[in-house]
C-alpha cells in the first residue's frame, strides 16, 4: 500500500495558533526560517528516496520562489495552500477566490506546469464554508485534502468520510483525500482519531502511529496521508508567547519529530496525494 506524505510550507508565525498575537502585516519582521527546514526535508526525502507534495503557501513562494523551483526539480509535486493562511470561513467567497489564485497563479508561473491540488490553511473547509470546493472547481484544482472529519475547535466534519472520495459541487467533481483518522469503539460509541500529522503525530508515540496506519493499510486496505510543517522539526525557532493551549499545541515535542518522521519513513512506502490518488 503506498501512503501519501505531504508537506504544509509555511513559517512558524503563520500558524493559526498565534493568529491574535500575529498579524499578516507583521510577518515581513519576523525571521524565515522556512527555506532552511524545507530544505533539511527535501534532503531527509532523498535520503529515503521518496517523493512527496508540498502544499505551499504563496506568501512564501513569493519571497522565496528559489524554493519552490528546488522543490520540484527534486521531483516533487508543488500544490497550493493559498497566499495569505487565513481560515476559509472568516473570508468571503471572492476573498477566497482572489487569495487563491492569487497563490495559484505565483506557483504555476515558478513551476512552468498546472497546480492540481489545494489545501485549506488550517483544514478550514468546514460544513461552513463547503461552498469553497465549488471555487476550487471552477479554478481548475483536480483535488482537495482540506476535509478532516473529526470535532474540534477550530477545523473538522464530524462522520464525513474517511477515505479518498469524489464530491458533486454545482460547478464540477472534484477528488477529496481527507485527513486520516483512526476509528475508536467502545460500545455503542464511537470516535474518530487524529493520528498522522501535525501536533498529532507529535504528541503519540511512533509505535502507536504506525501500528495504527499498518491497520489502516491492511484491513481497511486504503492508504492514509500523513502531514507536516517545516518549522516542526525546528527546535531553535524563536519562540512567540501566547496562551497556554497555543504553545501547547504548538511547542508540544518538537524535539521529537524529526526521529518520528524518519521512523515512518523507513516503515511505510510513501507518495505524493496526486500519485495515490491517482491508483484509488
């Protein structure tokens, strides 16, 4: 079974967890350290001889476009996660429209090919806002891994579909690759764990990840998408001060990503999202 390995890029103060104490205005005054822990991936990625999608944010191939170009000429696919990484819901529909073309548009010209795939900032395609997959659409996206179906505060459909699936919006059809869950029973109740990225996969230990994706693969026989960001496997990043539970989500054990990722790395076989979901 081959899995889909995807990367996030953007910078530590991008992140939705320092959104009220960081403003979009302000990013240009803080330090990138972006180019530096991407480019430690894409070598982590040879080492491995994998290959994987970037879904990278337009703010940053645009100070940063050498990156982008490093990224696909390593083979890599380039995919989009909009210009300005803010949550879909709090925006309209033609904000929307214009930030991600905007970001479209900046990653087709670095590449010289067609941008298939999109990713919403912070998962922020919601029962909100599902009015965005008609966008993505119209503007000529194959595919979407923006959907994860669990509660939280901040992103989620609860009981939407697992699996790599296909959507009728009133301007097309368009392929959702959601983020992966585990399932968990108890009885009559049941629940869906987040288990292959992010602060996730930062905070359970290797064993259980990877015990869990191995039944994902071979029972349920589909494949999971893993995720990640760059400034995750950076623990000299300089640190923001916010709220207790946005440090925690954010902080929380950096010092052991990089050893969890290389750990999935030599256990699964990996792809880019267009590649898998191209056999599903």
């Amino acid at each position: 079974m081959i899995n889909a390995l995807t990367i996030d890029v953007e910078d530590y103060f991008q992140v939705n967890a320092f959104a009220q104490r960081i403003k979009p205005e302000q990013w240009d005054g803080f330090p990138l350290r972006v180019e530096g822990n991407t480019l430690r991936i894409l070598d982590l990625l040879d080492e491995f001889a994998l290959r994987a999608t970037f879904f990278v944010l337009g703010w940053v191939a645009e100070r940063v476009p050498s990156l982008v170009k490093e990224i696909h000429r390593r083979g890599h696919e380039v995919a989009c996660h909009g210009y300005g990484h803010q949550l879909i819901y709090n925006q309209s529909p033609q904000g929307f429209r214009n930030d991600v073309s905007k970001a479209k548009n900046i990653l087709e010209n670095l590449c010289g090919e067609r941008i298939y795939g999109y990713r919403a900032p912070s998962f922020s395609i919601t029962t909100k806002s599902l009015w965005a997959l008609d966008i993505l659409v119209e503007m000529g996206f194959a595919y979407d891994s923006s959907i994860f179906p669990i509660n939280h505060d901040i992103y989620g459909i609860p009981g939407g579909k697992r699996f790599p699936h296909e959507i009728s919006t009133h301007s097309g059809k368009i392929k959702e690759f959601p983020i992966s869950t585990f399932p968990l029973r108890m009885g009559c109740w049941q629940s869906q764990m987040p288990i292959c990225g992010g602060g996730y996969l930062r905070l359970f230990p290797a064993a259980l990840v990877a015990l869990a994706i191995q039944i994902i693969n071979v029972s349920e026989m589909q494949p999971v998408i893993v995720y990640f960001h760059p400034w995750e496997i950076d623990t000299e990043q300089p640190r923001i001060r916010a709220g207790l539970k946005s440090c925690f989500r954010h902080y929380v054990n950096l010092d052991r990503m990089e050893l969890k990722i290389r750990h999935l790395l030599g256990s699964f076989r990996f792809s880019s999202a267009r590649n898998v979901l191209s056999q599903t």
